[in-house]
C-alpha cells in the first residue's frame, strides 16, 4: 500500500499541471458515472495530501477523495513535468540525500504546510533546481508517467493526445494539455466540505500536512495515553497519518524502540524524537521519491548500490535472518496486527529514555 509520501508525490504532480485548470471528468469504466457527472467541467483549487488520503478540491466547493490502497495508481500524459526523483545518476547528495533544495523556495514547505504552494512557485522552485522537464511540445508527442507505491516509470512517444483509455480506469480528468487517469483505487468519492472536514478528523497528524507543536503534542498524547505496543500504533492511522509497514520498521529501528513496548511506557523525549524523524524521512521521501532510511550511507558507491537495489535502502524491511546493521544480532519476521514485522531485537531493547 502507498506510504505517505508517495500521495503527497501525486498531490504535487496535481498541484504541478492540473490545479487552476478547468477538467473533462469522465468514468470509463462507468463505475464513477455519477461522481464525474458532479466535477465535470469544474477548475482544480487546490490539491492536498493527509497521510495517504489525496483530496483534489474542485470550484463550487466539491473535492474528489481518493485512497489508492493496494492496487491503486494514477498515470499521468500529455503535458507534464514529472516531480523530482533521486537516481544512481544524481550520485551522492549529503545529509541522507536531502537534495539542497528543490523544495526550499515553497512557501511554507520547512512548516510542513507544502500545500499552500501555487503551481507558479512549484515550478520556479523547479527550474531554478534545473529539473528534468518533461513537458513535450509538438502534435502527436506525449508524455507519460506512473505514479503508485512502484518506482516511477516515464516514457515519451509518439501518439494521439489524449490517449486512449487503457483497463478499468475509474477516473479520467483532462484539461487541454494533460490527462491524469486513476485505476485500482480503494476509494474515489465526491465530498463536500463538511465530509472532507469529517476525514481529515479521523486522522492522525501528518507532518508534511502540518508540522506544528500542537499536530506534535496530539501524536505524544495520543500514544502515550495507550498499552497499546507502539509497532501497533505507528499503523494507526489515527494515530499518525501515512505511516505504513516500510516506514514503520524503519522508524523503530532507527529509534532502537522494541516494536512490542506499550505506547505508556515510552518517555516523551522519545516520542517527540520519533516524531520528528518521521518528519525528516517523510521529506526525504517526498523530495527524493526513494523510501531511504539509512543513515549510515558514507560514500558515492554506498548510495548507487542503495538506489540500485531495495535491499540496500534499509535496516531491516525485507532483511528477515540477516545480520542486523547496528549492534548485534539478526532480522527477525513476525506477525504484529496481521502485518509483517521486521525489526532486530538485538538492537531495538534499549531503554527508551
């Protein structure tokens, strides 16, 4: 399933082409029929991202609510400039690959308020990076670009504009220039603000949608107020928003926290600690659009071999009977929830003060 970076990825790519253009929303596949009938023909506003929920808001106070679970995709054609990616190319960038800033000139961006960017300072922000720009001029030329929990994939070639419907495509949304079609999702409905207003409640605080000392507080108040083992809780949703199974193995290891300690039993210091590493990877992989958790990467070859290959990006996810990268010890797999725990006891049984 999509972690929390990769939506606000999608909400970017949205923010990017889409919002302040007027849409065709149509269903192929006729499942959404009567929703597009309720957006089609109005303008993108604003495009946002809670945990793993993407909200395109519409004029006339509609939002389209998506949730792309665990088949779920949008591919994106025509005119578009794909959001930035760390490859092998890229090499070694410093400081856990924290590119030296596409994202620094968005305004509210280091406050976690990212999207409050307009499509203007997105791509200043981008050109004067000298991002890739994928935005391809000429008739029958066209762009296209994957964007899910995959890496992902860019290909430009010839061929009518828009193209074709292709498989069960829930959603179509097209302007003059790009078309953005969603397959596979979990959820795709029509709110209006008061539904919106109601799902955003439901969950938990999420970092890069608003970093400040009180979304901090609700999450520390929150688990400590709990029993309930703290590996359990970074899966609730409404706990922390955009968390899944990836990050969270990541984050307690980096943290050296037993995935089974009770949520009480962990000081503050290190929660408020946890959270803010969960802010610092979420950016990471927004900017970067790389899971990378590891930060014990020294040299150029050290990050090539990482961005070659997944086994390479983390300390334990997927890394079940090795031995563990910190301490001593090996990987162990168990069942936590009904989701897959990786974590390495040898290293993550320090007193969490």
């Amino acid at each position: 399933m999509p972690e929390g970076h990769s939506v606000h990825r999608i909400a970017l790519q949205f923010r990017r082409d889409f919002v302040g253009h007027r849409v065709e929303a149509s269903s192929p596949q006729g499942r959404f029929a009567e929703g597009a009938k309720e957006i089609d023909g109005r303008a993108i506003v604003a495009s946002t991202a809670v945990g793993k929920h993407l909200l395109l808001e519409f004029e006339g106070e509609r939002t389209l609510h998506v949730h792309l679970g665990l088949y779920g995709s949008w591919d994106f054609a025509g005119e578009v400039t794909a959001a930035p990616t760390f490859t092998v190319e890229d090499g070694k960038v410093g400081d856990e690959v924290r590119r030296a800033g596409f994202l620094d000139g968005l305004t509210g961006y280091r406050d976690g308020a990212l999207s409050q960017a307009t499509p203007e300072q997105l791509a200043a922000a981008q050109d004067a990076q000298g991002e890739r720009n994928l935005r391809v001029g000429g008739p029958g030329r066209r762009t296209t670009l994957r964007m899910s929990e995959s890496d992902r994939e860019v290909d430009t070639e010839e061929g009518e504009f828009p193209p074709p419907p292709v498989g069960a495509v829930r959603v179509r949304l097209l302007t003059e220039t790009a078309v953005a079609d969603l397959r596979g999702p979990t959820a795709c409905e029509v709110f209006d603000p008061q539904q919106v207003e109601k799902l955003v409640a439901k969950l938990g605080p999420d970092p890069m949608h608003d970093a400040s000392r009180k979304a901090e507080n609700r999450f520390v108040e929150r688990v400590m107020r709990s029993s309930t083992p703290i590996g359990l809780q970074l899966m609730d949703q409404s706990v922390v928003a955009g968390i899944g199974n990836i990050y969270r193995a990541e984050l307690l290891f980096r943290a050296r926290l037993n995935p089974h300690a009770p949520g009480k039993s962990i000081p503050e210091a290190a929660l408020r600690r946890l959270w803010k590493d969960w802010a610092h990877l979420l950016a990471i992989g927004v900017e970067t659009g790389q899971m990378l958790t590891r930060a014990d990467l020294k040299t150029e070859e050290d990050y090539r071999r990482a961005l070659r290959s997944r086994d390479q990006r983390h300390y334990v996810y997927k890394r079940t009977g090795q031995k563990s990268l910190r301490g001593s010890g090996t990987v162990v797999m168990e069942d936590m929830g009904g989701r897959t725990l990786y974590w390495a006891p040898g290293w993550q049984n320090r007193p969490a003060g």
